[in-house]
C-alpha cells in the first residue's frame, strides 16, 4: 500500500458562518415579541370584563327519616395480659466481661515533618479535654502526635469519636509495640 501525503493535499473550502443571516432581519423578532405582548394583554382585558356568573340558590335538603333499629351492643371489654404481667418481671442480662490486652492501645492523631505543626496539632487536641505527647522517632525526622496509653480498646474509641466531632481527623488506633 502506498503512503498518502496528506500535507500537500491542500484544506477544503471553508463553509459559510450563519451570523449573517441572523443579523439582516431583526426587526422579525421585535415584531413576533409584539404580537405575543399585544395578545397577553387582550386576553387580560377580556377577562376582566367578564361577568361573574350568578350564584346558585341553596336547595333545601330534606333529613331521611330515621328507621328504628336495634342498638348497638356496648363494646367488649378487652383484658390484656401483659398489664399486670410487665411490671413483675425482671429481666436477666449477662453483660460481655471487657477484656484487658496485654499490650496498650495507643492512638496516633498525625505525623509531622517539623515540630511547630505537631505542637499545633497537641493543643488542638488540649481543647478536647484530652492529653497527648509528641514522640519523635529515632533516625527519623518525623513527629508523632500519640494519645494513650489506653488498657482498653473502648476507651480509645471513645476519644477518637470525641476528636471527630470537633473535627480533628485522621487518628488512628493499635497497639502499642
């Protein structure tokens, strides 16, 4: 197959642009607007110069006669069991015993590269309430921001929820090596 030399083949003809066709006759739309505006306001006119229609008199509506019948019997007398049941009864629940790790919990809320962002990070989480240290890792320049030690893991998700409300994100929880 022989290859095509598509640069000296040339560009086809340019197409018309339709802008001027819009612009030789505005004055067809000035008058389609006038037309619409003129009919709104004529049927405005219409309407408010028509009558109310006259009301209707009120006919008179006669009661039926009322049939004599039967009365109806008085309604049973329901006696639900649980009323006198529900207040003796005591319920038995077995609480989960919590089970104490050997090794703590610990929480880390971010790790910085310099230690002014990790002592901002420690008082926004001082406002909570909550106490925490900045540990820096040997051979590393990394600051850590940690909460804990905590000897259940229940009580560290209770602090983590609490920082999530104020909008103090992400911590993270495991156990302490």
């Amino acid at each position: 197959m022989a290859n095509k030399d598509y640069v000296r083949r040339g560009r086809g003809q340019k197409k018309p642009t339709r802008k001027t066709a819009a612009r030789k006759k505005p004055w067809k739309a000035g008058l389609v607007a006038l037309l619409l505006l003129s009919g709104f306001g004529y049927g405005l006119y219409l309407l408010s110069q028509d009558p109310e229609p006259p009301q209707p008199k009120p006919a008179v509506v006669k009661k039926p006669q009322k049939k004599t019948a039967k009365p109806l019997p008085p309604p049973p007398e329901e006696k639900w069991e649980y009323v006198e049941s529900l207040p003796n009864k005591e319920i038995q629940v077995k609480a989960k015993e919590m089970v104490v790790s050997d090794v703590p919990y610990i929480m880390q809320c971010g790790a910085y590269k310099n230690q002014q962002q990790a002592e901002s990070r420690k008082v926004e989480i001082a406002f909570q309430g909550i106490s925490s240290t900045i540990r820096k890792k040997t051979g590393s320049s990394w600051y850590r921001v940690v909460l804990g030690p905590y000897t259940y893991k229940r009580d560290a998700e209770r602090d983590k929820h609490k920082l999530q409300r104020a909008k103090i994100e992400p911590c993270a929880i495991w156990k302490d090596q």
